[in-house]
C-alpha cells in the first residue's frame, strides 16, 4: 500500500484555513450570549443524599474509582436553553440506546482539581481555564456552551456540599469532572439537539504517594494521536480510546507512557495524557533553555502546560533560563542527551502536576533524560511542583487559586 | 502559527510500521478464540414485550427515529468473557455517570439492514463483512471481540423476533445497529474491563422516496477527516462527531454534503459519511473508468463499497470498462469536468446504496459532474441502485444475500 503523501504547503493552508474559517463559524454558531436558556446558577437545586457513604482512608484511595454522595447536572436543549441546574445524589445515567453519545462520540470533558487549604477552605485552581477549554471543545462538536461564570459558582456550590471526601493532606484532592454529552436519541448524523452537562467528583490521593517515581517512554510514530485540521487540541473522548492499543504495546515492552512523534522529522508533541517539557543546555551557547511544543493545533492546551511556562518566565528567566515554545525534535534531544545537555524532561498535567522521565526508547536506543541512577526527579520538575502545590493549597496566596464558596 | 511538517517517506514508514506492528498485536491481544467465555448463541434468552408498538405508516418512517419492540444485549467482562445473550423489550440502558464510554468514546457500531422479500423471508446483507469490520473497530480501542457467525445468529432471531416493523415494499427495510461500549466505571485511561454489546432496528424508507436527487458537495481542506496512523478507516463514534461542524458549514453555503480532501495533492477521499466513486473517460484512451479512493488506512472499508467494486468488475468490465482503486485528486476531477470526461459521480453507504453528485465548490469554482439539468442519477448510479437491490430483496439469488431463521 503506497501512503498518502502530505506536504508543507498543505499542512500550512489547513492551519491558516482552520483558525480563519472553522473556528470563528463555531464561535458564532453556539457560543452563549445573555438571553432566555442561559446557564443560570441562581436556579439550582440541591437534593441531599439520605444516605452518605462512608469516607475510604486516605491511602486507599485510587484515581476516579470512588466518587462523592452528589452530582451536579444541567439539561440542555435546542428549543429551551438550558434548564434549572440540579445537585442530587450520585446516581446512573438512564439513556435511550439510539443516544447520539454512545454511536457518534458527542462528548468532552474536562479535569480540574479541588483543594481543602490549612484554614479548612475549598480551593480551585485557574477554574476559568478549564470553562474555556470545555466552551472550545463543546463548540468545535456542536454541543452547546455556556456562561463560564455559572459554571464555576455550581462546581463551587458543588464541591462545597461534598468538601467533606477531600483529605486535609498535602498532595490529596478532590478530582472534578465537568464532562458534556449529545442526548439526542436519534441514529442520523447531526448536531444534536439535546445535551446533559454534568459534574462527578472523586476523592484522590498524590499521584506519586512515596515520593516521585521517574517514568520511561517509548516513541511512537507507528499510531499518529494528532494531526493539523483534526481536533487533537480539544479535550474530547474522541482522541483517549484510540490511544489505549499504542500504551498497551508499550507497555508490553515496559515502557510506562507513549512519546508521540510527530511526521518525518520526528517532532515530540505530547506524553501519554500529558503536555512534555523539556530542559536543555543550548549546543552553541550553553544557555539553559525549558522547551515545550506550540499550540499549532496537534497539542492539548493544557492548564498546567500553562501554569509551568508562567511560573518558569516569573521565576526561572530572571535565574538565567530561557524558555520557549517551539518545535524540537526526537534527533535533537537524543544529540543532548549524549553531549550530556539533555539537563531532565518532565510531562505536565492536572493529575501529577510534573512526571519526571527517565528515558525514551527510540529506534533501539534509550535516550536517558539527565537523572542520576539514585535520582527519581530533576530540579525543575521538583521546583515546579513545590511552587504548583504551594499555590493550589493556598500557602501562598496567588490570583490562580480560587476560594470557593458555599 | 507554523505547521506542523510531514513528508512522504515519515508517512511511508507510518503506514508500514503500523500493519506490521500495531494490527498484530492488536489482534493478539484480544481476538477470540474458541474457550470459555465466548459469544454462544444457544444461550440466548427472549423476554417479549407485553406493550407491543403501533407500527408507522411506511411513508412516515425517518431514518433511525423508531425503533423496533426489542434489543438484544450481550455483557462481556474481562474475567468471564461474553455472557449470555438477552432479548430483551427495547429499553434504556443505565449507567453510571464515570462509565468509560461518556468520557473516552470506548465506542464503535455498524450500520446493517434486513429485507424482506417476497415470500415474506427475513434477509440480511453480507452480515459477515459487518462482522469483521465490527471485530477490526473494537480491537482498535481495546473493546473484545466475538465470533461472527454467533453474533450473525442473534442478529437474525432478532430481526425474525421484529419482522412486522419491516414494511415489505422495495426500498424499505430495516436498519439494524449493532453496537458496542465500554462500560468499566473508573476514570482512569485504560483498557475497559468490561463492555457493553447491543442491537437495536429501526424501520427505514427509502433514501430517495421519490426518486434521486442529486446533492451538491463542498470540497474540505480546513477540516481533516483522517490520517495515515489513525482510526478513519476503523467504523469508531470518534470518527463522527468532528464531522459535524464542517457539516453544518458546508449546509450554510447551501452544499448538502462536504467531500474531504486530504493533502497538499487534494486527494479526494471520502463524502459525508460515503464512501466516493467517479466515473471519467481516460484523457489519453478514452477508456470508460470507474475509480474510488483505495483502502489505505484513512478510508472506511464501506460494504457498499465493495459491493459496488464487485459488480463493476463482473458487469461493467466485459461492458469495456475498467475499475480502479486508486489515488485521484480534485484537480483530476476539475480537468476531466471541463474536457467533458467527468460522466458521473457517486457516493455509496448502506442508508442510500448510491447517491448522485451532481456538482462540487471547489476553489470557488463548482465542478460540473455530468449529469444534464434534468437528470438526478447517472446510468452506473442507477444500475448499482438496480443490481444491489435484486439480491438485497432476493430478486436475484446471490451469495451476498443471507436468509435468517428464527
């Protein structure tokens, strides 16, 4: 089979073509404006459970496995808008089989985070991030959007009513997660004209509960995650279910995560769920440099991508670092690694913060990303995380962390 | 913002690592074997419905609104395998709101129907190409596979079990969808434990109720439906959704339906949710050609499609013409438009069997596809219609066409 051929200039005018063309139609097709149906966080109401569950122990608990005594949801549709918010208890979804979710993918979702401070307060951190991304998700599936605002005061009011599942302890949280589903009960093809918004919450525990355990990755280039005038910016299911064969594969071979390369220059995009970065000495200058890959389109938008690049300019610059966003590739970071520049890699997301890398295997080699054998993390990725904590924990008092109210 | 870059020999490489690496172990991993926990159609229970529906007038049916009296499920855990299989009455499915299939598309379907011919036989379509395609989309995702020919069994008690929604007149039939989720309600991104198999029919009417109307399509560059080491090829929910908005774009410039393009070359490839056929007399020979897109991993294996390409190669060969799976771009299309050779173009899927073109938006041109002013179909269009529908409703006795059994 002879594959199919892609060029520069075609990738170039499918980039201009999709910021210029799709993205503005989908603003203007669905994105909210104040009128009857809007998201109305005055409305809710609040069925409490009868029956509570019984609080796991800290150190059992699992990521998403167990969630809290509530549930936040909102209808949508077409003709009405969307209706009164409603918190009741946790309970199962009863959906007609023709559901529009189940044949055709209508979903997205997004994953944030709240935290119980030493004064016993419920924090969230940058929540307008999260209602950003899940309004750009929403809109490019032709699912509705809504008021960001309302959303944050009913996941406040929310995560207030079950604040009693996050452990006070540094490192645990209350995971969130605002997913958005098609409800229509029809099989054509089409933009569907009902939808349920709804938020589950569960408890979780640290990421890396002994302390950080450095990762290996295998890239990939034999299955492509994201592609120029595809939707891999966008938090939806569409891009996690064919990403499991790739990690299993890898995982066969003992490789903890998936690289994704990207085209014949092999550029790094993003590891397993997570954006990656990247600390280099740069060959000519000898400058530090902190890489991570643009938002072209291929790349998550990540909250915490974000969050490390602003921290690293605030903090990092004025020590000496550069820092940018730019395209680097597999070739150039195993050159770093055998000149001894390649200083550490660490991916970035909502659920560890930072997962320092021990190596990558590529083309029969193991590139090894800069740690010492006795070390399981590199001094950004720990600075990064100390810095990230002292923030969502409320320690030190910073315009990203957001103290709910009830 | 910069492209991203691919070339030839990335893609090259793309497309053999993964038949050689990702496919086998894919099928590995978890196609069936017979043991226990195999899909065993003599288990099957039936419970019927005691509120048996009114059935429509035929004429009011849309596609895939109604559904049928019943259902038939199967369960399937990672620890027992497939369990036994129901018919159950039609009903909704309850699940819980962290279940995989809401939030990472753990989703894949096929589209099928059952005819009844004119001694009131129940028939189905070369079932056995739904089937395999069925096991090739959900080893994709890491959902189990099954035996075809257990599933193909259920399938017709259960289409024996519904046959009164079936109006016996030609171009009605019944659209059957079988279907399969993820259902494990964790929210870490893995493997399901555990799945979901369904089936639900709907009674259909004819695509064309009055004859062929020939659609207008919107040539795609912004959007990219699929790419070489993806899942376009693979009948997977996250294919779907995405399509939507382009879909929604292309209906507000008055086009029914976007034809996507793929690459700086403008290969043609694929229409709304058809697969795509021209029919050009060669510029050098005059040679009467019919040509689609080959299965290079970004096409969806459409039994239609291989329907269409095996009668076109017995019937339309010995008539002088040649049949060709091969790469074309819309500059081929746009040339042989102008010099008079573009005879016709068709798209072909199970809901309209074939379905005529008569222009493409093109680079702000519309390309004229052959048909006169008063015409709605091409002869080949016509003839497929024709052929396929003889041994769909068993006119003419033909392998492709499977009678069921209760």
């Amino acid at each position: 089979m002879r594959p199919l051929l892609v060029s520069r200039s075609a990738l170039r005018s499918a980039t201009r073509a999709s910021s210029s063309r799709l993205l503005p139609l989908c603003q203007a097709a669905r994105f909210y404006s104040a009128k009857a149906g809007d998201l109305d966080a005055s409305k809710l109401s609040i069925t409490k459970t009868t029956s509570p569950k019984a609080l796991s122990k800290a150190e059992d608990l699992v990521f998403g496995r167990e969630f809290t005594d509530h549930m936040l949801t909102i209808e949508w549709t077409k003709e009405d808008g969307w209706k009164d918010p409603k918190i009741t208890p946790y309970q199962n979804l009863s959906l007609d089989p023709a559901t529009c979710v189940f044949h055709y993918a209508f979903e997205c979702f997004e994953g944030m985070k709240a935290y119980k401070d030493k004064q016993g307060q419920v924090r969230l951190f940058r929540p307008e991030k999260n209602m950003a991304r899940l309004n750009k998700s929403s809109a490019r599936i032709a699912l509705p959007t809504f008021e960001p605002k309302s959303l944050i005061e009913l996941i406040s009011k929310f995560a207030q009513l079950d604040s009693r599942f996050i452990p006070d302890k540094r490192g645990y949280s209350m995971y969130l997660r605002p997913t958005m589903i098609g409800t229509q009960k029809t099989l054509g093809v089409g933009p569907p004209g009902s939808a349920l918004l709804y938020v589950i919450a569960s408890p979780v525990g640290p990421y890396y509960p002994t302390g950080f355990k450095a990762i290996s990755l295998e890239a990939t280039d034999y299955a492509v995650r994201a592609w120029p005038g595809g939707v891999g910016d966008k938090k939806l299911g569409a891009n996690y279910a064919p990403c499991i064969l790739p990690q299993l594969q890898a995982a066969s071979r003992g490789f903890q995560q998936n690289l994704w390369l990207f085209g014949e220059e092999e550029y790094v995009t993003e590891v397993g769920t997570m954006n990656m970065f990247v600390a280099i000495k740069n060959k000519e200058t000898g400058q530090k440099e902190l890489l991570t890959a643009p938002l072209d389109g291929t790349i998550l938008e990540g909250v915490t991508r974000d969050s490390v690049l602003s921290l690293a300019r605030e903090r990092l610059v004025p020590q000496g670092w550069k820092v940018d966003e730019r395209k680097y590739t597999m070739k150039e970071l195993s050159e770093a690694s055998q000149e001894g520049r390649l200083l550490e890699a660490f991916g970035a997301g909502t659920a560890a913060i930072v997962s320092p890398i021990r190596s990558i295997s590529w083309k029969g080699d193991l590139v090894d990303c800069g740690l010492a054998k006795h070390e399981e993390s590199g001094e950004i990725a720990l600075q990064m995380k100390e810095w990230m904590e002292a923030i969502q924990y409320g320690d030190e008092e910073h315009e990203w962390s957001f103290v709910t109210s009830s």
